[in-house]
C-alpha cells in the first residue's frame, strides 16, 4: 500500500489546537467599544461589553448630580457601558481613560451626626465637581443588568471612586452587604435598578435611592471613603479609611443604545 507523504503543516495545526484548548492558555484582552457597538464577535463571550448611554439627572435636590453637559455617552475618552458576558455590571468612568474631562456633582451637605471617625462628626470633603468612576455591581447580588426583567426592580451596591482631593483618593459607597474587597458597610442602602422596558431583554434602566431619610425624601445613606495606600518593604496595602455616612439622592437613567 502507497504511503501518503507526512505533512509538517498537519503536526503544526494539531499543536495549536491542543494549546487552544489548554487551561493554561492566555484568555483574550479585554476590549472596548465605539458608541451603540458591542465587542468583536473574535472576542470571548466573558469579555464582550455593551455600550449604553448613562444620563445623570441634574435636579437640584439631588446630592449626586450630573455635570450639565448632557448624557454621558461611551467614546475614546469616557466609559460608559454594561459589562454583559462576565458580571452584567454597569459602568461609567471618566477617570481612567486618557483626557477624560466629563464630571459629577457631589454634595456632602447632609451628613449623618456621630458616624465620623471616632463617632464624631462625619469629615466630608468639598462639595463640587470630580472626575469620576461609578460601577454598579450587581453580580454581588447575584444580578445583572441584561437579566432584570421588563417592570422589575432589584436591589444592587452603588460605588462612585477616585475621587481625588489633593493627595487622597476617595470613593462613595452604597452597599450593606459584602463587598468585593471584603469589606462592610451595613448601615448604608442598596441602589433600586428598574428595569423600564416592556419586553424582551432590557434596554432601559433607572437607578433610584433605596432608603428614605428623617425628613421623608428619598435617600440613601452612602459612606465616604478615605483609600489610604502604603507600602512597607515593597509591599503595598490599601486601606479604607471611614470619614462618616451622608443621605444621598440621585436618578440614573441607562439606555441601549
């Protein structure tokens, strides 16, 4: 019987799929989006991300505010989208990508007597304009964005971070239950998610108080955090250092696109 001649080609493509399929193999890089666009279809289903535009409302009771500059919508120099095949988060940053200048207002005018440090006064810092990164993790409660059905609502932690005064960093915090660095913050409230459409997967979301404050109006209670970074023979450790619990209000609305 003939012999077929013994391709190099063949054993090369056996070697590739095999490192493929292998654990060790490096997952793909994460990538980001144009506006409206959702990741490659090359990109691995845990990494897709789904570009929505996020609107912050700009009413003057509110203590987290939008900068007036209309929607903040996902391009080169602003995040704003759901992280749909990993966690089903929402995010909005402008703090991290290169020459983000969109903002939030942050009004620290109520605070809540005897949740500083020491139980003292809470220690706020200035109210005003801040370059930002807000996440909603929903996973933490076994949610996600994509799976909140039309007319729901459920209940999800509200971060807004790097909130830079100076040489500190600072983040705003909304979640009683564990959080994802393993810390605790029970006496503040979760963020209502309303899923707003009315069938199919959701396109449309609201985030909203949970919580209501002594005089009635809807607030949650958010803690203020000082993130203390040090480093001692090379090894860095962050802290979070509590400055005090203030009522906050706000509406988020999340649209798709």
């Amino acid at each position: 019987m003939r012999r077929r001649p013994w391709n190099p080609l063949i054993l090369t493509s056996v070697v590739v799929v095999l490192a493929a399929c292998s654990e060790s193999a490096p997952l793909p890089t994460q990538s980001r989006l144009s506006p409206g666009g959702i990741a490659s279809a090359s990109a691995s289903n845990s990494t897709r991300l789904l570009a929505v535009t996020s609107t912050i409302s700009t009413d003057a009771s509110f203590q987290i505010k939008g900068d007036g500059l209309g929607s903040y919508k996902n391009s080169s120099t602003l995040i704003s989208e759901i992280q749909s095949g990993t966690s089903g988060d929402w995010e909005l940053d402008s703090s991290m990508p290169t020459g983000g200048t969109r903002t939030v207002y942050l009004d620290f005018s109520r605070p809540i007597p005897g949740s500083g440090p020491n139980g003292g006064a809470a220690v706020a810092i200035p109210s005003g304009n801040y370059r930002f990164h807000m996440i909603s993790k929903c996973h933490l409660n076994g949610n996600t964005f994509l799976s909140v059905a039309p007319g729901q609502t459920v209940q999800c932690p509200l971060l807004v971070s790097q909130l830079v005064v100076g040489s500190h960093t600072y983040s705003v915090l909304m979640n009683p239950g564990l959080t994802s660095n393993g810390s605790s913050w029970p006496e503040t409230s979760y963020s209502n998610v309303t899923c707003n459409s009315t069938a199919g997967t959701c396109a449309s979301w609201t985030l909203t108080p949970s919580g209501t404050a002594p005089d009635g109006s809807t607030a949650n209670v958010a803690v203020l955090i000082d993130v203390v970074t040090s480093t001692t023979k090379g090894k860095t450790t962050t802290t979070d250092v509590k400055q005090g619990d203030f009522y906050m209000s706000y509406r988020i609305d999340i649209t798709n696109p």
